[in-house]
C-alpha cells in the first residue's frame, strides 16, 4: 500500500469521525439485515439512514461475490472478478460502517453468479435451495438481525438471482426459528422480528417488474442529516456506492431520497421500524428484571459520553462508567434475558471497547513483511502503538490470529516503539482461502488480524485491527506462462509452440496430451501439435515440484487497494478454421475492461490501441473502428469524439460498436452515425440463454458469408448468455443479421444489426463476443474477423 493510498485513507477517516461513529453505535441495540444477491444490490440510501440516523448495526448479506457481472475497469473475469468485486463491496461497508455476510464463495462454489438469469426458479435450482436456505439460516443464527429487508421483490420482470434471494430469504426467517431444522449447524435458532419487502418497484433501465409492488405498511422517513458529515445520508449511500466502480456505480441526485416505502410481512401499518422492539439501551432495560438498573445506569453513563464530545478525558470516564454497567448487568440478568439479549450485551462491549480506544485518542498501525507467506517459510507483523490523545492509563497486548498452520507469539506494545510478532507456517500450511466468509466493521478482517486485549481507562478491553495490507497466504514459487494462450489457424502445418515460464523457482514439469511433444526446460518448452489437429481447445497443465503449477495475478485499485489471485499456470491453444479480411487495419477504443484488441492482436490483425481520441482526430489510416463494450460511458472522450467517428463512416470507413448501456453515454440521436436506441428495461432486450437458436435473417450478407461463412458451429459452446442491450428502435437502414430469443419468448432482432453510412457502414453488435473470446469459442473468433472487415 503506497504511502499516497494510506494517507488518503487516514484523511477519509480522521480522529473525531471515528470517535463520533464509535459513540453513535452504543445507544441502539437493534440490527437490520439488507439481504441481495450481488455486490451492488444493496439498498445503500436505507441502510446509511438505520446505521447514521437510528444508530442500528447493518448487515449486509450477499449470495454471490458478482464473478458474472460485467467490470468496466480491467479484464478481470470469473474468480479474479469475484475478488474484486468482494473487495469493493466491503469497502462500500467500510463506508456505510456495515458487516458483511458471504452466502457464496467464489465461481467454484453452487452459489455463484453464473451471468444474468430471468427466471428465479432456475436460480434456486442451480445454487440448491436447500443449500441457500441453510447458508441464509446459519447468518440468521450467527448475526442475529432484528430485522431483514432484501432489496428486490420476487416478481417476473426482476433478475433471477434477485429473486431467488428474497424467497430463500423470506423461508430462511422460519427455519432459522424452528430447533429441529438444520441442527448440525450447532447454533441456537433466532426468531427475526420483522421481514420486510420493498413497497417499490425493481423497475428501470434494467429491470420491469411485471407486478405491483406490496401496499406501504411503512414509511421510514428522514430526519435531519448526518451530524457528523453534515451530509444527507442518501448520500452517503452513495459514496458508499460509488465503491463498486467495476459496475459504474456513485450517482449524483439534486434531490437526495429521504424516505423509503416497507412493506411488512404478515403485519400491519407501523409509524416506524422500531415500532414494538426494543431499540435502546433504556427500553431493553425495562425487560431486564434484575439487571435493569444496571442498563439503564449504562445508558446514562452512553448519553453522557456522547454530550461529552469532543473532550475525550470526560468521555473516557463514561465510557468506563458503561462498560462497569453492562458488565454487571451480564451478572445478573435472568437467564432468559440472557438467552434472548445476551448477545446485545455482549455487542455493547465489543463497541465500547473500540470507542474507548478512539476516544484514548489511539491508533495501531500493523505491517506484515513479506506481504505474501508461504507454507514453511516465516514472516512479521511490525506493530505500532501510537501516543494517546488523553491522559488515561493504557497496557494493551497483541496476538496475531492467524489461518491454520500458522503460529505466533503475542507480545506487549509498547507507546510509539515498534514490536514485531514473528509468524511462521508450517511446511505442511494450506494455502489461504481467497473468500473469506464476512466482513466486520469491528475489524478482525484478513488472513492475518491482530487482537488487542488489556485496559484503557482502567476497564478490561478486548478488540480486534486489520493489517494495513491484508497477509497473503500462498505458493513460495509460482509459474508464469508467456503466451498463456495461443491461436493455430487450421490448413497449415502447425508450427511449434515456444512458451517461456519466466524465473520459476521449482522444477517444472509438463506431460502434453496423446500425439502431442513437448521438450521442457526450466526457461520454457517447446511444444509441437500433431499434424491432424481437429478443430477445438486444448489445455497443457504443468506441475512445478510435483504440485499443479500456480500463476500469481496482482491487481490494484485505488478504491480497493492491492489484492492477489492465485489461478491454475495453463497454456491454452485454440485450433480452429480462421479467415482474415485483406487489408484490415483496426483502430480499438475500449475502456469497458475488455480484452478484444488483445485477441485481435493474437489473431494477426493489424490493430492500434488509442487511449483517447479528440473530435479533430484523422482515422483515414484506419478501415475499421472498433468500440469496446460501455465505452462509451467509462471514456468521456468518446462522446466529444462523434464528429471524428460519423465522418470516418461517411468517408468509407467502418465503425464497429460493441454493446453499450443505454443509460451510459449513449444518446440513440447523436451517438451513432443514424438514429438507433438501445432497448430499456435491458432484461427484455437481451438472450440470456447461451444454447438459444440463432436464426441467420441475412446469411449471404457481407459481414456473415466473409472471410468466414458464419453457419450453426459458429454457436456452439458459447458461455454464459448470447448478447445483451439489444438494439431497440433504429433507423430504416439498418438491416438485422440474426434473430434469437430466450425461451418462451418472441424474437429479437437487434444482437447484430448494420446500415450503410455514406460511402461507409456503421455495426453495432450487442452479442457477448468479449466473453467467448477470452473462454476462446472458436465461432467468436470467426465472428469478429468478419466484422472487422473494411466497409
């Protein structure tokens, strides 16, 4: 982590805003669950309202890490989209001061995200609903949410993992109160309060719920703004949205929303949320027979901590005056006051002991070196303390809590010097899972946390700090392939493949498939294919020390941070029958995070990459134009640039563009050389079926009878969906190529549409050729040779 990065995080997040959100925790002792099926998905206005305006704790829970979805940043696709995605969904519940719930782990897991979905009775078939049910159950019972609110309604017109997540959350709520369901779990059933759902529609540029939403048996209104920003909190729902920057999300809304319509399952009409819960510390302490005195001693002692701030030294005596309360109070409280809210006691030490820590004025600072340890080999965590703010009495000591296979010693921190705890692993140490399964608010996140535990203000203190980069645990040694994939065009002896594997350190080894050769060294290989090679994929494995050879993927953002991904080291080669168009020179924009200049590049074709283009800019050394996929609202260049593109077709040149958003930079007028709008709401403008039939409107048409004839192998083993933001409305000279749909529906005719412009020709091709290009599906190869042929 830079020094730039860590900074801005400090600045983010100075002193007295931590102290204020420490103290804005205690007096509620309510908790709402938002439950979603993808990072992104929660309902993140709401949520900053009941965490900053009610002072509830938010949970957040997610079924899939959003491995599917698009990433308009990089080319992170399947797992190392996932992980990206993970990381900006905690750090969107950094902002709204949320826990994370993980129901899914990653594309190897039954509940992932496998690419959008209209139909939530094939979503809960393929995760299992037993299985989603049960992972829902076990949050319910571990998290314990007073309340549950999924975002989305299960109506036909919405995606359908959102659908499936609000039933199986809705089902969840019962099971998880019934002891004789799920008991290897191990954990005491919970009842939720309440279960809410939206009384809005799902409806917009994406989805069309086809059903109303529920009467309002709420409205959760607004009061104020946040006292410690002085922002709106829909705004702060939006800084926390803005994190999920691979989706394009962060909105600027003149009016911010300030009330959010509920409908309660199975209850009548409530003035608010707490209506009939305890919400504070004082109202729990009117159930608490014994211990009540001692709760509602707490509360005083919370309300005058908070009147106290800023002056830390007389928050520090309240706050202890707190912790003595509830202490005592677990003393004494029944055991079925115990039983029902003893969890709520044992949350209000936990959020003292942070605020005793922010207002003691301390900050821990803990660095692991190296970042990366692997099985048998050692590192530290250097730790440092930094000087208290107040003068108050602090002995704190830290123990490292560290994955399996890995030990340390704790040690005593000492104020402003440098302790290190030293941490070794096991020769026999399994690598680090790379989803992990929540994330705290508290802190405790990461393969490797510190826990803190001693006294502050002379009250016993127990509490948990990340690292400032999280520790990896992972390969000593790892393979880098170049190329990692290669194309064989077909009707020619293949020639021999060299690959280099960098500087491994291991031995490498490598056994090709039947009629295949390969002669290894530890610098590369070269590998020869057979003379007969048919048509299809083949992927070479290598083993480095007798293991399955690792490659070593870093990633880094500035919204997210550095992180690692560790996948499969494989050289994948393609053969296929490839014809090129003659005299092809391709000029790539992108910026949606896709990779096509790559694959065209490793097809032969002659392809400059322009990082920006101004509306002046001469594209006569070019025949084709190719947009990547939503370029047009991840690059502000592009739609200043539309007079150098309109005059580039009317001139003879082709422009190619691939699918767009209708709602990211694209105006159906202005943006294409000839009216064409893209369909809204884009769930009835896209096939989300990858086997749907494909029928050729035009197959002697220039773009699908060469260089290659486009013909029912060209569909075959596509992944995930046919094509999305289908063109809708269009002017009369675009003509439509190919018409699919998905089952049950009617035909579309806007995947793949193209009209003569002048002297040139505008394409614009909504399939989803991106994807099958990196999964190396032979037909998309074809495909976009022909659509990059000059005009």
């Amino acid at each position: 982590m830079t020094a730039s990065r860590q900074l801005a995080r400090q600045e983010a997040a100075p002193a007295l805003l931590r102290l204020h959100r420490a103290l804005s925790r205690l007096d509620s002792v309510l908790h709402v669950m938002n439950t979603g099926a993808h990072p992104d998905d929660e309902q993140s206005g709401l949520l900053a309202w009941l965490r900053f305006g009610r002072g509830m704790r938010v949970t957040v829970a997610c079924s899939t890490r959003g491995e599917g979805g698009q990433n308009i940043l990089d080319g992170a696709r399947g797992a190392a989209l996932g992980l990206l995605r993970t990381c900006e969904m905690e750090e969107a519940a950094r902002v709204l001061d949320a826990d994370v719930a993980w129901l899914g782990h990653g594309p190897d897991d039954p509940v992932h995200d496998f690419g959008f979905s209209k139909d939530g009775d094939d979503t809960i078939a393929r995760w299992g609903e037993t299985r989603i049910v049960e992972r829902l159950v076990r949050a319910y019972r571990m998290a314990r949410p007073d309340i549950v609110i999924p975002t989305f309604l299960d109506v036909p017109g919405q995606h359908g993992h959102h659908r499936a997540m609000t039933r199986a959350a809705r089902r969840a709520v019962d099971l998880a109160a019934d002891p004789s369901a799920f008991p290897d779990q191990g954990l005491a059933p919970w009842r939720v309060a309440k279960f809410y759902l939206p009384a809005w529609s799902g409806g917009g540029g994406t989805y069309d719920d086809e059903l109303p939403p529920p009467e309002t048996t709420l409205t959760e209104t607004v009061v104020g703004r946040d006292p410690a920003t002085g922002a709106d909190y829909a705004r702060i729902g939006e800084w926390s949205r803005a994190r999920h920057a691979s989706q394009g999300m962060g909105r600027w809304h003149e009016v911010p929303t300030r009330s959010w319509n509920l409908h309660r399952a199975e209850g009548s009409s409530e003035t608010t949320i707490t209506d009939g819960l305890p919400a504070t510390l004082e109202e729990l302490a009117a159930l608490a027979g014994p211990a009540a005195e001692a709760l509602a001693e707490a509360a005083r002692a919370m309300s005058a901590a908070r009147r106290a701030f800023p002056d830390r030294m007389p928050m520090l005596n309240a706050l202890a005056t707190a912790d003595a309360a509830i202490a005592a109070a677990q003393e004494d409280a029944e055991t079925e006051f115990r039983e029902t809210h003893g969890h709520r006691l044992e949350r209000k030490r936990q959020e003292l002991s942070v605020a005793l820590f922010e207002a003691a004025g301390l900050e821990v600072d803990a660095r692991p070196d190296p970042v990366l340890l692997a099985p048998g080999s050692a590192a530290e965590i250097a730790i440092r303390l930094a000087a208290p703010l107040a003068d108050t009495p602090v002995q704190l000591a830290a123990s490292a809590r560290l994955p399996e296979g890995i030990e340390a010693d704790p040690a005593d921190l000492i104020i402003d010097e440098t302790v290190c705890l030293s941490l070794s692993a096991s020769i026999n140490a399994p690598y680090g899972t790379a989803f992990r399964p929540d994330w705290k608010t508290l802190g405790g996140n990461g393969a490797g946390a510190l826990q803190l535990t001693g006294m502050i203000a002379n009250r016993p203190v127990q509490l948990c700090a990340d690292l400032v980069r999280p520790l990896e645990i992972g390969p000593r040694a790892v393979l880098e392939i170049e190329p990692d994939a290669m194309l064989l065009p077909r009707g020619r002896a293949p020639a021999p493949i060299e690959v280099g594997f960098g500087e491994p350190k291991g031995r490498v080894a490598l056994v090709p498939p039947g009629g295949w050769t390969a002669e290894v060294s530890q610098a590369g290989a070269h590998i020869s294919p057979p003379a007969d090679l048919a048509e299809g994929l083949t992927v070479l494995r290598p083993s480095l020390d007798g293991r399955p050879a690792l490659r070593r993927i870093s990633y880094d953002h500035a919204h997210t941070g550095p992180f690692l991904h560790h996948a499969p080291a494989e050289l994948r080669i393609l053969s296929l029958d490839l014809g090129l168009p003659e005299g092809a020179r391709v000029a790539y924009l992108g910026g949606g995070g896709d990779r096509v200049d790559h694959w065209l590049k490793r097809m032969g074709v002659e392809t400059t990459t322009l990082d920006r283009i101004e509306p002046h800019t001469d594209l006569s050394g070019f025949t084709t134009v190719l947009i990547g996929i939503v370029a047009f609202g991840a690059r502000a260049d592009l739609a200043a640039a539309t007079p150098a593109l309109h005059r580039f077709v009317r001139k003879g040149g082709h422009l190619v563009t691939l699918y767009q958003r209708p709602d990211q930079g694209w105006q159906a007028d202005a943006t294409p050389p000839l009216p064409l709008e893209i369909g809204t709401p884009s769930l009835r403008w896209r096939t989300t079926d990858e086997t749907a039939a494909v029928t050729m409107l035009r197959s002697e048409h220039p773009l699908l009878a060469s260089p290659n004839r486009i013909g029912p192998r060209d569909w075959a083993g596509w992944d995930k969906e046919r094509g999305l933001y289908f063109a809708a409305r269009r002017d009369p000279a675009y003509e439509a190529l190919v018409e699919m749909s998905d089952p049950g529906e009617a035909p579309l005719d806007g995947a793949l549409v193209s009209a003569q412009v002048g002297q040139g020709r505008h394409t614009h091709c909504a399939l989803v050729l991106h994807h099958q290009l990196d999964r190396m599906v032979p037909g998309a190869f074809r495909l976009l040779a022909n659509l990059i042929q000059p005009a």
